[in-house]
C-alpha cells in the first residue's frame, strides 16, 4: 500500500489516520499497542522460521499513551509511547489490516 499521509489525530482512546488518497483509518490505541510488530513485543524468525520472544511485558497505563509518532518514509510510522516504547514500526498496510 503505496500512501502519503497527510494528517493524523490522537485521542485518549483512537488513532485517527487520513491519507491523500482520501483513505481514513481508525485504530484504537489499546489494538495498537497490542500489535506492535517490534522484536520485543512480537518475535523475530531466525532463518528456519523459528520465532524467538522475550518474556511477555506487562502493559500499564502509560503503555496506551502515544506521545508522539514519525513518518518513516512514504510506508510506515513509528510510535512514541508514554512507558518510553518505540521500537516498532506500523506499516500502513498493518494499521489499514488493524483498522478492519
């Protein structure tokens, strides 16, 4: 999904999202946190396939805060969390898929 983000809007509870091609995206913080795709939170594959995670981490309060998000590229955003997690890397294919 080849988009440009143009705006975006973060409330207590959602994510909005609008893109140029007119797509608008609604994403509760709470799916998003709990789908961040980073290493830590989701895994990473070894080239076998094996999925390999830390310990699960608590979420409190302050991991459903954003603080702030960037713009990577033309592609993908990168959230800025209240708890101080921001490792991972939403691509716009991932936040339409969580918007669904």
């Amino acid at each position: 999904m080849s988009e440009k983000l143009i705006d975006y809007i973060i409330s207590e509870k959602f994510i909005a999202l609008k893109f140029k091609s007119n797509l608008e995206l609604l994403i509760s913080l709470d799916i998003l946190r709990k789908a961040c795709p980073c290493a830590e939170c989701s895994g990473e594959k070894d080239v076998f396939g094996n999925i390999y995670k830390g310990p699960k981490k608590q979420l409190v309060g302050l991991s459903f805060i954003i603080l702030k998000i960037s713009l990577i590229g033309h592609y993908a955003i990168r959230v800025f969390w209240k708890d101080g997690h921001s490792n991972g890397i939403y691509t716009f294919k991932q936040l339409k898929g969580l918007s669904e």
